[in-house]
C-alpha cells in the first residue's frame, strides 16, 4: 500500500467521522413529539413513584423501578444543551468532498435533517447528485 494510499484512507476516515458527529447530533438534537415534561413534572412523578410502589405487585415494582430510572437519568440531562457549532463547522470543511465521492445528493443531505443553509456553506448545491 502506497503512502498516498494510506493517506486517502486516513482522510477517509476523518471525513467520515465529522459527517457522522454531525448527522448523530442533528438526530439527537431533533425536537421529540408531544409536550416538553418539565423538571417539576419529573420530580411530581418521581414522588408519585415512591408511593405508588411500597404497594406494588413485583411486576409493577419492576416496571416502576425503570421508569424511576428513566426519569431521573432525563431530569440529570434535562439542563444540557448540544453545540452544533463545533461539529457544523468541522461537516462544512469535508461535506463537498464527501457527496462527490459518495453519490450523495443535496436532496438526500435535505431530507435527513441538514439545514439548507449549512450545505450552501459548505458547497454543495441542488445541482449536484
């Protein structure tokens, strides 16, 4: 294997990386359906569970117990907020290499999440794919 071999497929990577951080965090930081629960709304069921499960059968207690889980690890995130920016800039730098060398178009960047305005930035055009 040549050294530019090697070094295509190091840049390989490093693209593939940054596209992939990037794509997870847009996922993640996609709105979910419903109601936004509130942190008093989580403490209120956290404090409901409690009583509801001194009188609970052992499946009720184990499904309890899992929502007490759940509810806690989400009032332990709920303050956190996700910066795109770092992982936007790093997508901008490799997005047009990467969708020329992968056959991916514009519309299919679109229709996964990516903002019009971050692929303008970053190059790649309707045009293309």
């Amino acid at each position: 294997m040549t050294n530019e071999h090697k070094a295509a497929l190091a840049a390989g990577r490093t693209e593939g990386k940054a596209v992939r951080d990037y794509l997870e965090a847009l996922r993640t930081a996609k709105p979910k359906r419903g109601r936004k629960r509130s942190t008093d709304s989580i403490v209120k069921r956290l404090t409901a569970i409690e009583a509801e499960i001194v009188d609970a059968d052992a499946v009720r207690e184990l499904k309890l117990v899992q929502e007490r889980l759940d509810l806690q690890a989400e009032l332990a995130h709920a303050n956190d907020t996700l910066d795109l920016s770092a992982l936007e800039a790093e997508f901008v730098k490799v997005a047009k290499g990467y969708s020329t060398r992968n056959g991916i178009s514009y519309a299919a960047w679109r229709a996964i999440g990516v903002d019009a305005a971050v692929l303008k930035t970053a190059g790649v055009t309707r045009s293309e794919g």
